[in-house]
C-alpha cells in the first residue's frame, strides 16, 4: 500500500502527464494577457475623435441672413377695434438660436377705418421674440406718429403676437393679437 505522501505525488505528476496539453494551456494563459496591452493601445490610438472639415449636424437653421415675406391678421382692441389684415417685411441673421434684425410691416383695422404702418428692429432666442420701434397710423387723410411693441412666439413660419401701440397726440391706445405667417424670399450662403 501506499503511504499518503507517495500517493498525493503521484497523482499530481499522473494530472500532468494525463493531458499533454495541460501545460501548454496553463503557459499560454500565463502569459496570454501579454498581446492584450498592444491591442487595447491600438484600438484607443484608433478611437481618437476624427476632425471633419464640415461640423456636425445641429438642430435648426444655419447662420445666415435672410429677407422674410409675411401675410399676417387678427383683432385689434382699444379706441374703435375691430379686425385686421396686412402683411411684412423683414431682414433677419439667424446665428445659434438667436435672430436678429429690422422689420416693416402694414395693416388694414377694419374697425377704426384706418392702415398701420410700424417698423423697427427685432430681437428673439429659439421661439420667444421682441420687436418694437415706430408707428404711423393712417386714417381720414391724417397722419399720426406713435410708438409700438410687440412680443412674438414663434414656430419657424407660423407665430402668434400681441402688440401695443400709443399715439401721445390723440392719446390712442391700440392693441392687437395676431397670427403671422412669414416664408424667407431670399437667403445667404
């Protein structure tokens, strides 16, 4: 019979030689993480960020300059309101989000008889802008200068607006809510 030790040994030296390949698997594992330093150095050397000429696609329009016609309408409120019809002209840069630029723009109020001419400069971010400046109200063959705001939310083409207007001379308040629909005649490269 024999003794423990003699059989412990002899099974491990029997593991050995039972699979041939046994010592050439317990090598390669050993050493096989080796090869994979180079290859991971490889792969991020490869995955470094590209450098386009051109940048990468983003959400809306480019920069650029660009004229807007428009058709616009609502109702108007105050001294004699009523309805109205007209139409626009504007001059805009759209550069990240923002447009800015000059507007003119005319309207017939059917309620009061009389046309509204206003223009000025306008200023907005992504949907919400501002525009203001002055106002000349046309009506029985008289003229009257006054001043004017305007607050737009606007969707691309299509914006709704409320607008003020006071004229110190006949002391006319004026309001209107309207909708606007501009499509851009000309834009830069």
């Amino acid at each position: 019979m024999a003794s423990p030790e003699t059989s412990a040994t002899a099974t491990r030296s029997s593991d050995r030689s039972a699979s041939p390949d046994t010592a050439f698997s317990q090598t390669r594992y050993s050493r096989g993480g080796a090869w994979l330093l180079p290859v991971a150095a490889a792969l991020l050397l490869l995955a470094t960020p590209a450098y386009a000429t051109e940048p990468p696609y983003t959400f809306g329009s480019e920069a650029g300059w660009s004229v807007m016609l428009g058709a616009t309408g609502g109702g108007s409120f105050g001294t004699g309101g009523g309805g109205f019809a007209g139409g626009e002209l504007s001059l805009v840069r759209l550069s990240h989000g923002w447009w800015t630029g000059v507007f003119a723009d005319a309207a017939y109020d059917f309620g009061p008889d009389e046309t509204l001419v206003t223009a000025g400069p306008e200023l907005g971010f992504t949907a919400l802008g501002i525009d203001g400046g002055g106002a000349l109200r046309l009506r029985d063959g008289e003229t009257e200068l006054g001043g004017q705001g305007r607050l737009l939310l606007s969707f691309a083409l299509f914006s709704l607006y409320g607008r003020y207007g006071y004229f110190p001379d006949s002391e006319t308040h004026l309001g209107q809510v309207g909708v606007l629909l501009k499509l851009p005649v000309w834009a830069s490269e």
